[in-house]
C-alpha cells in the first residue's frame, strides 16, 4: 500500500537530512507529495539535496542550542506548520570508538549534545506547532530514531549507547505526557543500515549485510501512517 500513497499536504521535518537514511526519507516523502524541511550542517549538501528533491533545506547543527530556535521557526515558516518531526540526526561521540574509560567527557558531551539535547530542544520549539496541528485534526507525531545500542550494551559504543537509551526513555515519558496535547512520540530502531555512520563506526563492515537506507524508511513511513489513523484515512480517501 505505502509504495503508492498520496501525502499530498503532509507536513514533515527531518533533522540529517542529506545522508544515510534521513536523505532516504526527505526523498521518499518529497517524492509522495509531502511537504518536507530538513536540516543538515553542511550548506553544499543542503543546496544539493533541496535542488534535488523540491525539499526546503535549513542548514544548522542541532548540537548546538543557538541553531535550534532558528531552524525551528525556518520550519513551520517553510511548512505553514508541521505535522511530523523526524529527530534522525546522530552524533557515534569518539570516532574511532572507545571504551568508556578511554572515551573524553567532550566526546560523550558531543553525543548527549545531538542524540537528546538536540532533539529535545527541537522538539520543545516545534511543541506548539505540532499541538496546533493535532487540533487541527491533522494528527502529530514526533519519531525520535533509536538503536539496538540503546538496549544491548556493545563494548565501545558507550557514548552514542547511553545516549540513544536516555532518548528512548524520554520520547516514552513524552508520549505519555503529550496525551492531552494529540500528539504522538515514537522511538523507532530502523536497524544497521547501509550508510555514513555506520561505515565511520565500523568501516570493515560489509555493506552487503546491512539494511538499505531506503528500505528502511519505507518502514518507518508506513509506521508513520500507522500512527497516524486519522490522516491515514484522509490520504486513502485522497482528502489530504
């Protein structure tokens, strides 16, 4: 069914947006109609991607909190609100990895930094958009992308583990507290893909025994819509 859904209207915000499975994403959905902003560092990716894909492309970093009220504001205003936020965006801390006791507290600060600050800041800069949304009837969502690492300890994955782990935990007590507000939380683990990140945390890994980017987010697109009935059956009718 997902592969030929119209998202026309659909409102979504993704953080990574020029690489591995957040480029996946911002061209799927941009492909089924959606009105994407994502938000990358690097300014010729972003200028690549949005010439690309029809997207709106933001650059800024979402380690750092002076960035985030900027591109918040550059979403909803490019947008005209948001419906979906993605925090895709991720930080492996030390590269090589290391153990903990050989990890640096400025390494394991940069993984908190973009892992959950980052994606708690955007999120609680977005709120108000993604409760006007859910009062519009258009439903909201937040998908906050996790990993195995966040539940199963792997030596020398201590700083983005204990980071993944901490924003699983805090997208659960959002979801939780957001109830009255409409709006959904969701931690999703796409498992060990194909991209960038993966091949900087284990570049003797065999690409041929990852999961690819795309597939990937047809999974969580199709998550998406699951969690969204009430726009779920707006797009299956053709009224969004």
């Amino acid at each position: 069914m997902q592969m030929n859904i119209d998202l026309q209207g659909f409102r979504v915000a993704i953080t990574g947006g020029t690489s591995g499975l957040g480029l996946a994403l911002v061209r799927q959905l941009a492909a089924k109609g959606a009105r994407v902003a994502f938000v990358a560092r690097t300014a010729a990716n972003v200028e690549r991607i949005a010439a690309e894909t029809g997207a709106h492309g933001i650059m800024a970093d979402i380690g750092k909190k002076d960035d985030i009220y900027s591109a918040a504001m550059q979403v909803t205003a490019s947008l005209g609100g948001v419906d979906v936020l993605i925090n895709n965006a991720s930080s492996l801390g030390p590269v090589p990895l290391a153990l903990l006791a050989d990890t640096e507290c400025e390494e394991l600060e940069a993984a908190l930094a973009v892992n959950l600050l980052g994606a708690f800041r955007l999120t609680k800069a977005l709120f108000g958009a993604l409760a006007a949304s859910a009062r519009e009837g258009r439903g909201s969502l937040v998908i906050n992308i996790s990993s195995d690492a966040a539940v199963n300890a792997y030596p020398g994955w201590g700083a983005y583990g204990a980071s993944k782990a901490a924003l699983a935990h805090l997208t659960a007590i959002w979801d939780e507290e957001a109830k009255p507000d409409g709006i959904r939380f969701l931690a999703l683990d796409p498992g060990d893909m194909d991209t960038p990140l993966h091949a900087l945390a284990l570049p003797d890994a065999d690409p041929s025994t990852l999961k690819a980017p795309e597939l990937a987010a047809a999974e969580i697109i199709e998550k998406m819509l699951t969690a969204l009935p009430v726009r779920a059956a707006l797009i299956a009718g053709g009224q969004a």
